[in-house]
C-alpha cells in the first residue's frame, strides 16, 4: 500500500487543500474517486481531490470491500461507504476522527 501526493504548492514539502474533508458528529466524510484494477492499492492526493487505486474487480463488492478494509487499517479506525456504492465517487465515513487526523494519515505529514 502506498500514499502519495502529485499536488505540492511551490515551497512546501506538504498537500494542501484537502476540501473533500467534513467534520460531523458522526466522525468525518471523505469523498473519493476509485480507480479499480490497478497493479497495487494506494492512495493519491491530486490537488483537492483523493484518488484511490484498488486491485479488486467491481464486481460483486469486491471493491468497496478492499476501500473499507484498506482505509479502516490506514486511519485505524471504522470506516463506511455512505453513498456510491455502484459508483467510482464514493462517499466515506471515518467513525469517531478528526479531521486533521484524516488529512495527517493521506498526506504523510
């Protein structure tokens, strides 16, 4: 599994403007695109948007499976697809965070 950051503002050796980022009382949501079949998983922050590159096949969950159990060991915490489920833009919730916690543990910094 690898974390990257193809966007960094000129000077700085950190991402910047993750927006995709909200705090409720349930914990934080996340929106993310999925690239399915791809050689490794990863997670690609590229400007204000977060990409996700699963090995699973969309087929029967596969996916969604690898997205909740590969972000769920990432952030260390429970996490949950709350919309798009058939879609390659999904919509995360991380149980019980914060949201620098969230931008901390995508980012590396």
């Amino acid at each position: 599994m690898s974390i990257g950051c193809d966007w960094k503002p000129r000077g700085s050796d950190r991402c910047e403007g993750l927006v995709k980022i909200k705090e409720t009382k349930e914990g934080v949501v996340l929106d993310v695109y999925v690239k399915p079949r791809s050689r490794e998983f990863s997670v690609v922050v590229e400007g204000d948007d977060v990409v996700v590159h699963c090995q699973g096949e969309p087929v029967e969950g596969r996916v969604n499976r690898e997205l909740v159990k590969e972000f769920s060991r990432l952030l260390g915490r429970r996490v949950e697809i709350v919309s798009g489920f058939s879609s390659r833009q999904k919509r995360l919730l991380v149980r019980d965070a914060m949201k620098a916690e969230v931008e901390r543990a995508l980012t590396g910094v």
